[in-house]
C-alpha cells in the first residue's frame, strides 16, 4: 500500500476547492496537517520491514482486483519519500499561520498536497516516462504557487522558472526519446539491459549531456542555476522552504542518481563533469551569497552550494561518497527549511527582507533567532551538529578517492559558509536593536512550532548520527552502490 | 536503423532548433511559448517517429498523448502568469521584466 | 514535413500574434497528417484535437485579454539573421544525422500486437500521472485568477 502515498494527496487535493467552500481555514489545515502526519508516522512504520531483504517491486490492487501499476519501494525512494513527507509536515504547520494574509488557503493546499503527490509519484517510479511525468505534475504546482502572491515580483519570477524548467523538461524528454529508439523501452529493467548490449558510447554520452542539462537545471547546478536566486525570494516562505528543501533535490537530484548509477552506470567521465561542476556550484553558490543584502537570496544562493556538495559526494561513486551525499541532502532538506522559514517569519513581522534594516531581532524573537542559529551552526558545519557530519563524510570520501585538490576546496567551501551565515546572524539577529523594530512580536505558535520541530532534528541528528546512518542512509546507499546490477536483478519485468 | 528514422531524426532537430532560435530572440512573451511549442511539436515527432523505427507504435502513441496532456497543462499556467504580468505591466515585453537584480 | 517546418518557422517570425498563433495550428495540422502517415493514428487524433484545437484557443483567448500598450518591436535584423542561422542549422544537422548513420545498431523488440485500450493497462501509472496533471493545472488556473482582496501585500516586497 505503498501507493497511498501518491493517491492520498491527489484525492485530498481534488477535493480541497470543495472543502474550502465549506470552511475557509480551519478544515484545510487540519485535513491538510493530518494527512502529512499519517504519511510520515506510515513511512516509518509500515514501509521500513518491506526493504529489509533489499528491494521490492509493489504490485498495486484496487479493492482486491490487480491493477497493472508496481511501485519500486527500495532503501533510497523510502529515504526520499521519509524526506519529503518531514519536511512537508513542517511547511504544512507552518502554513497554518502563515498563509492567512494571503487568502484562498484551500487553493493553496490543494497545490501544495499536488506538489507533494508528484514529488512522490517520481520517487516510486520504475519507468524512465513516469519520472518525467510526475516529475511534470509537481512543476506546474510550483509554478503556480510561486507566483501565488500575484504580486508583480512573484509572477515575473515565476515566469522565467518556467521559461528555464520547460526548456529542462524538453531536454530531459528527447533523451528519453532517444533512448526508447536504442533499447526499446522506457522501464529502468529494460533500458539498462539493452544498454548492456549495445556499444553506443557516444549516443549514450549525449543522452548523458541531455540529462545533465535537464536535470542540472532542475536542481540548479551551475551553469544552470540563474532561476533560482529570482524564484525563491519571491515565493510565499514555506514555498521556498518546500522548493528549496525538497523539490530541486527529489526532482534534480534524485532523477539524476537513480538515472546515472543504477541505470547507465557511473563513468569515468560522468564522475569528472559530475564533480567539476559540483564544484563550481560550491562556489559560485558561496561567493555569490557573500554580497546579498536580501536575506532570502542569500539564503537562495547557499541552496546553489550546498547541493553542490550534494552532488560532489554522488559523482565520487564510492560507497562512502554516496553515503556523504545521501547525509548532506537529508540535512540539507531540515536545515534549509529551517531557514527560510525563520526568514519568512522574520519578513511577516518586519515587513522587510532586507539584512541592512534588520539588527537585534533576538531581543524581540527569541524563539526565531535560537533556532536560526542553530541551523546556520548546522549547515556551516560546526561539530556535533548534523551538517558537520554529513560534510565530514564528503570531504572524507574525496581524499580516500585521492582527490586532494576537490577536498581542499569542498573545506574553503565549507569555511566561507561558515562566514556568510555568520554575517546573517549578526547582521538580523544580534547586534543593536535598530528602533523601528520596538515593537515586533514572536511568530505566532505554529510558525515556531514547525521551526522548533525541526531545530531538535538538526540537533538530535547530529548528536545520534551513527544510528541514522546505520538504519536508514544505509541501505540507500546500498541500493546506489549497486550500480546498475539492481536496475537489471529485480526490475527486468 | 533505418534511413526514414534519420531523417525524422533530422526534421526533430531543425523544429528544436527554430524553437530555441525563438525563445533565444524573441521579446513578446506570448511568441516565447509559441517557441516552447514548437519544441514540444519536435518532441513528439521524436517519438512518433522512434515508435515507427521499433515498431512499437503503440507505446509511442501512449506516450506522446501523455507529453500532449502536460503540453497543456504547461501553457495553459503559463498563459495565466501571462495575462496576470499583462494587469501589472501593460504590456507583454520581456524586457519590461527586470525588478529582479543579482 | 516541409509544411511543418515552413509554418513553424513563419508563426516564430510574423510579428502579429494572432496570426502567429494561427500559423502554429496550421503546422499542428501538418505534423498530424504526418502522424497519419505513420500510421499513428491515436497520437494523430490527438494532436489535432488538443493541439491545433485547444492550445490555440487559449492563446486566443490570451491574446484577446491582454492589452498592449504599445506594440512590443521585435528587431528588423531577424528577416537577415534568421535565414543564415537556418542554413547553418541544416547543415550541421545533414552532417551530425550522416556520421551517426552507420553507428545505430537496430534492437528489434518484440511486436505487442495489442490495441490501444488493452494497452492502457501496462501504462496506467501514466493515467494516475495524467489526472495529476491536469489537476494542477485546473488548480493553478483558478489560484491565478482568484478574485483579488485588496491587500497590501505588494508594498511589503523590495
């Protein structure tokens, strides 16, 4: 039953127009909040034994008669799909205070739950088309609810994301064409095993290409990363925290893995475009961020870093590597959302986002400043929280892959994010109460509940972090080292 | 693979090209999904024409009916954003898009 | 084929919307007769229908509901770039298709000999991707076009 993850918030989202004519704001939520709790208690629960024996193929019934729909359930679409469903429920709880000054709530979680149903729609995909589909399904949501707010930065924002992302799409479709001309079929099983067979090196390297362009613009790596900067800031806050948390690494880099090392199979030259720009997201995504004066683009360009790390622990190939990348995206997705919606709750009370008019918020916000340092601290790598560890790894994968000069940087990295968040810090939270802000108050109880929630996760991950990585980033690693024997063993159907 | 596919082949990457020729030049917003369409149209010629070369039409067919059905789904919020800017802007020039900076 | 490249190739360079809009049918309706050909004929079916129907009907209808101030002046030098881009685009692409001639083997895959209908069957995870798409994009309309309480939302952004 796998499935009810995908049918639960597509039914709940078609029905949400009706409910909202029924009850503006409290139905919404609390259907809304409960169902992200059902998934995540059930993602934990009930999926956890089914991959103990490795993978399974999940044939899906409809009250008892078989439909011809199976749902791939392995260690690494259970870790994206426990991923997604956390950082869901911490934008839903949010979204409870947040999203009153915005109106037609109902409409807005019916985009998001739609969102959340693609997401996890391409997760459980066994086929290269419904990848691209579901994949399709949670862009238009987001399409439309970064330009929720119909204001005029908003809707040109997202305009040109959805410039860039249909162009991405239709890379990503053609080389999906190709491939259906080379091995004729679009399943994981089947392509890798006519993949096998050919010797078509330089069609597959183009294809390769294709997907790089797609899927690296998709999670904005550079060069293909201009959309985000303008997309993020602009979109309601738990926008940015879902989009930035969740939707560029399910539909960035989770394609792109599942794709690369258990279907083609990681190469030589794949691991050398893969790093390089890894690296170059590192940076540009770093330096970038040094100069910002709004605190979510800064908070944008750092997303562009990090999952450059993200990606650089993917393409070494190394089991260790791997397991560094699977870390640092689980990270990643607490501690971003983290920040972009204390953000948010510091723009909702301030009115600004702007760091130069910000200064000694921690007076009047306790709750907001604890918890953004907090995640600053994670993400910046400071021991023991989680992002130290997850980095660790990385930069531990690397030298054992003797390659020093990637290591040495992936730590410069490491030390001018520690820098840049530094400056936020001080620069909103601490410093001299500027006078404007006498008055401001705490986030309301939801907002500092979501962000509290996943405050004690960054903390309680790092402090624990032998046995998260033992229970659950292990066997997806396991699943992504085995290359592309898993695609060919329980897939070829 | 046979000549016919090349030369589908051939025509898919002349339409994508005209597309991208498009998206890259062009500054009325609406010709800018005309180009994005165009695109599309070049994909399912793709993989029509695959589907053919394989003889597998009909997993082409189905395919290419559900890239149609997002096809419209795309352009019909794209269309939306458009008419949304249009209330703002007046006008339909991208080039009237720049309050986003860095 | 030629009709379709002629009309794609015309609706990216008339400087009138309406009219490029009607062009992108016309070549829709090409691509379907090429469809046909093939002996597709559901993806036929629908690319008449939805494409050269329903898609341009909404950029119609967009076209009608946004004024324009002034006329958007696209460059007079595209009617010069334009051809030589093609012909370098023709090129290249006569070359590239050449060379790969002899490098594609040919897989045979096995024929289905199914009908469409039964055919849905292997594809229905693609139906439940369909619904969802359509969803969002019915939502995403509505989100849009929401009647507009008049907050002060605007001034709050930089």
């Amino acid at each position: 039953m796998i499935f009810l993850f995908i049918i639960i918030p597509l039914l709940l989202a078609s029905l949400m127009p009706l409910v909202g004519k029924i009850s503006k704001r409290f139905l919404p939520d609390l259907l809304a909040n409960a169902t992200m709790l059902f998934l995540l208690v059930f993602s934990v629960i009930y999926a956890k034994p089914l991959i103990a024996k490795g993978g399974v193929l999940q044939q899906v019934f409809w009250f008892g008669a078989p439909l011809n729909i199976r749902l791939l359930v392995d260690g690494f679409s259970l870790f994206m799909l426990f991923t997604i469903s956390l950082v869901s429920l911490a934008v839903t709880l949010y979204s409870i205070d947040y999203m009153e000054h915005y109106g037609a709530k109902a409409n807005y979680y019916a985009l998001l739950l739609l969102m959340i149903a693609g997401m996890n729609g391409l997760v459980l995909a066994t086929d290269l088309f419904n990848i691209y589909l579901f994949l399709e399904v949670a862009a238009v949501a987001s399409y439309a609810l970064v330009a929720f707010g119909l204001g005029q930065d908003e809707l040109e924002a997202s305009f040109k994301y959805l410039m860039l992302s249909a162009v991405a799409s239709a890379f990503i479709l053609l080389s999906i064409a190709i491939i259906f001309g080379l091995t004729g079929g679009v399943g994981f099983g089947a392509v890798a095993a006519g993949l096998k067979m050919l010797n078509v090196k330089y069609v597959v390297g183009f294809c390769s290409a294709l997907f790089v362009m797609g899927f690296g613009l998709k999670a904005a790596i550079v060069p293909f990363h201009s959309w985000l900067p303008d997309a993020h800031p602009s979109a309601p806050a738990p926008i940015s925290a879902m989009l930035s948390g969740v939707l560029i690494k399910v539909s960035g880099v989770y394609a792109m893995m599942r794709i690369f090392l258990n279907v083609f199979g990681l190469t030589p030259p794949l691991t050398t475009v893969l790093s390089v720009l890894g690296i170059v997201s590192i940076f540009v995504g770093a330096l970038a961020a040094i100069g910002q004066n709004d605190i979510k683009r800064m908070l944008a360009y750092s997303s562009i870093s990090q999952i450059g790390y993200v990606v650089l622990g993917f393409a070494i190939g190394t089991p260790l590597g791997i397991l560094g990348g699977l870390f640092h995206l689980f990270n990643h997705a607490i501690f971003k959302s983290l920040l972009f919606l204390n953000a948010g709750a510091v723009e909702q009370s301030t009115g600004t986002r702007s760091l130069d008019k910000m200064g000694g918020l921690a007076k009047r916000m306790p709750l907001t400043a604890a918890t953004s340092v907090v995640a600053s601290l994670s993400i910046a790598g400071v021991p023991p929280l989680n992002g130290f560890w997850s980095k660790l790894l990385i930069i531990m994968a690397l030298v054992q892959a003797k390659m020093y000069v990637l290591a040495f940087l992936a730590v410069l990295g490491s030390v001018i994010t520690l820098w840049y968040y530094l400056v936020l810090q001080r620069n909103a939270f601490f410093g001299k109460l500027n006078e404007t802000w006498k008055a401001v108050r705490e986030a309301p109880f939801w907002m500092s509940a979501s962000t509290v929630m996943l405050a004690l996760l960054c903390i309680v991950t790092g402090l624990l972090f032998p046995l998260i990585i033992k229970s659950w980033l292990q066997p997806a690693a396991d699943i992504l080292s085995g290359g592309v024997g898993v695609a060919l063993n329980f897939l070829g159907f | 693979m046979n000549n016919f596919w090349i030369l589908n082949m051939g025509a898919v990457a002349l339409l994508i090209g005209i597309g991208i020729y498009c998206l890259l030049t062009m500054k009325n917003m609406v010709k800018l999904l005309i180009g994005i369409e165009i695109i599309a149209k070049g994909i399912t010629l793709a993989l029509v024409a695959t589907g053919l070369a394989k003889n597998n039409l009909l997993l082409a067919q189905s395919l290419v009916i559900s890239v149609i059905v997002v096809d419209v789904a795309v352009i019909a919020t794209a269309l939306a954003i458009i008419i949304n800017i249009n209330r703002h802007t007046k006008s339909l020039d991208v080039r009237k898009l720049t309050k986003l900076k860095g | 084929m030629i009709g379709l490249v002629v009309f794609s190739i015309l609706s990216v360079l008339i400087r009138d919307l309406l009219k490029a809009a009607i062009s992108l049918a016309v070549a829709s309706i090409f691509l379907a007769i090429i469809f046909f050909r093939m002996n597709a004929a559901y993806a036929g079916v629908f690319e008449v229908s939805v494409v050269a129907g329903l898609i341009t009907v909404l950029f119609i209808t967009a076209i009608a509901l946004t004024r324009s101030d002034e006329q958007v002046r696209e460059s007079k030098y595209h009617l010069f770039i334009f051809p030589l881009f093609f012909v370098a685009l023709i090129i290249i692409d006569i070359l590239v298709m050449k060379n790969l001639l002899g490098r594609i083997p040919a897989i045979t895959s096995p024929e289905t000999g199914t009908f469409g209908e039964v055919l849905w069957k292997e594809r229905s995870f693609d139906l439940i991707g369909q619904i969802g798409v359509i969803f969002a994009g019915v939502l995403a309309v509505l989100a849009l076009f929401r009647p507009r309480s008049k907050s002060p939302q605007g001034d709050k952004h930089e």
